[in-house]
C-alpha cells in the first residue's frame, strides 16, 4: 500500500511538557502535520507505578495510531524509560522515537565534567538510565537529582513566580556545591520552565550554568528515522498541529496556546 505522506506524526506525553519537543519538531520539520496527545487526566507519571505508567503510555500510542499517524514521538522521558519497548513492539508497523536526557552532550563538553541530571524519581530508577549513565561514568561525574513537585506546578499552569522558584531552588540546592558545569533537563516539562530554572542556579550559585534538553536531538532523530522510512512529507503547504487530551474539555486550548506564545517568543 502506498505510504500516506501526508499523514500526521504523532507526539504524546503525560502532559504539556511534550509541547517542548513538539516546538522543535516544528521548528525542523515545517511541513508535516502533528497530532498532540498530552494524558494530563493521569499527569504526573513521575511517581506512578511503572504498571500504570505502561498502560497509560499504551493507551496514549494507541489514540495517535488510530489516528492515523505515520509515526509516534514519545515526548516523555518518563514513558520512554517505562514503555518505549512495548510500544515499539505493538505499533511495529511506524517508526517510534523516544527521548533521554541529554547526558552524552552534556559528558562530551568539557573534560570530567560534572553533570547534575534533573528528572523524574521513575525515570531515574529505570535500567534504561542506569545504562545511560553507565556509558558515560568513566568521562564525567553524573548526579541524578528527583525533582518531586514540578510537574505539578507547571500541569496547573504555574510557570514561573515565586511559588515555581523555591520548589526549583529546593531540589537544586543540595546539588550546586561545586557548580556544576551543566544541568541536563530530564523531563520535558523542564525546558517550559527554563527561565526560572537559569535564575534559580545563578541566585543560588552566583553563575549561569548551560542547561541541556534532549527535545532538538530527538527532533533530528525523527527527521532521520522518516527520511529513512521515506516518509518525509515534501510539502509545499505548512503543517497543521491537532490537538488532544484524556483530561477535561479545554485542556487541549491550554496546550495549543502555550505553543503558540511559546514559538512567537522564540521566533
Ligand atoms: N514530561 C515527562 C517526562 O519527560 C513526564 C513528567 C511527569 O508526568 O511526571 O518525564
């Protein structure tokens, strides 16, 4: 059968924190249509049983795949170290792109580097991490920090403020002493909240501090992975962005606004 080009890649997360990597997607690939799928009736995953987290994540691929899409991003780190098997193994017909944190960028900047790695307390315990970390131990000093609380903040639309700003400083502050020479944003709801992150690190610790995503590497990836597939939709016209959500009416205008100040802020 022939390959519908024109059909939209799919990108899913817990929330609105795949929106981070769904501007990148854009940014690199403006002529294919996306459909967004943000669980956030189930948000946080962070501290769900890992069970959980797989039916969700099964359940999330299977709205974009029924959908129609040619391809599935699972914006979420968490998901990815839970289920990114078992979603490859049951949509195996379409390409399926996951994410990581960005510890090989951030090992390969310096020489031993030390490396604070914020993100989830799950997707810290998975065996996927601890290979992650594995490959890279002997070059650089690796701290994984569990940000509890965060998703939360930013799920209830609070992305900056004094309230955002010592939840931030309270899970970094044991972690600044000596600087690190960068922090890896683990979760992709971290990079919305970037600003007030760079601000908490320099109040604490008197320096700016590089802050790493893995949402432009993951962007590539999926360029990569539907060029080789022959799935590239060769345009001309923009792609269009649908909109979806498991949680109550509204929610997906939440997201799509955000997207749009977001990229107007960025253009
Ligand atoms: N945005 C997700 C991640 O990248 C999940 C955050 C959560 O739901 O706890 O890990």
């Amino acid at each position: 059968m022939a390959k519908d080009l024109s059909a939209p890649v799919g990108v899913m997360d817990s929330g609105l924190g795949g929106v981070s990597v769904l501007l990148e997607l854009v940014r690199l690939l403006p002529h294919e249509h996306f459909i967004y799928y943000g669980d956030s009736a189930y948000a946080p995953y962070g501290d769900r049983d890992p069970e959980t987290i797989k039916t969700r994540a099964l359940f999330c691929a299977k709205q974009l795949y029924d959908s129609g899409a040619k391809a599935l991003v699972v914006a979420c780190n968490t998901a990815t170290g839970v289920a990114i098997k078992d979603i490859r193994e049951t949509f195996s017909d379409i390409p399926v792109i996951g994410i990581e944190p960005a510890i090989k960028p951030a090992s390969m900047q310096t020489d031993s580097p030390r490396v604070v790695v914020m993100a989830t307390p799950v997707t810290l315990r998975q065996g996927k991490f601890q290979e992650l970390i594995g490959r890279f131990t002997d070059r650089a000093d690796i701290i994984p920090v569990p940000c509890r609380g965060l998703v939360e903040l930013i799920e209830a639309g609070i992305l900056e403020g004094p309230e955002l700003e010592k939840a931030v400083s309270d899970c970094l502050f044991p972690v600044l002493s000596p600087v690190p020479d960068s922090i890896v944003l683990g979760c992709t709801h971290y990079p919305l909240i970037k600003e007030t992150i760079g601000k908490a690190v320099f109040d604490l610790c008197g320096r700016h501090v590089p802050l790493l995503d893995g949402g432009e590497g993951t962007a590539r990836q999926t360029m990569r992975l539907l060029d080789q597939n022959g799935l590239l939709n060769p345009g001309p016209e923009e792609g269009r962005i649908l909109w979806r959500t498991s949680a109550r009416d509204g929610t997906e205008d939440r997201y799509k606004a955000f997207f749009a100040r977001r990229r107007k802020e960025t253009a």
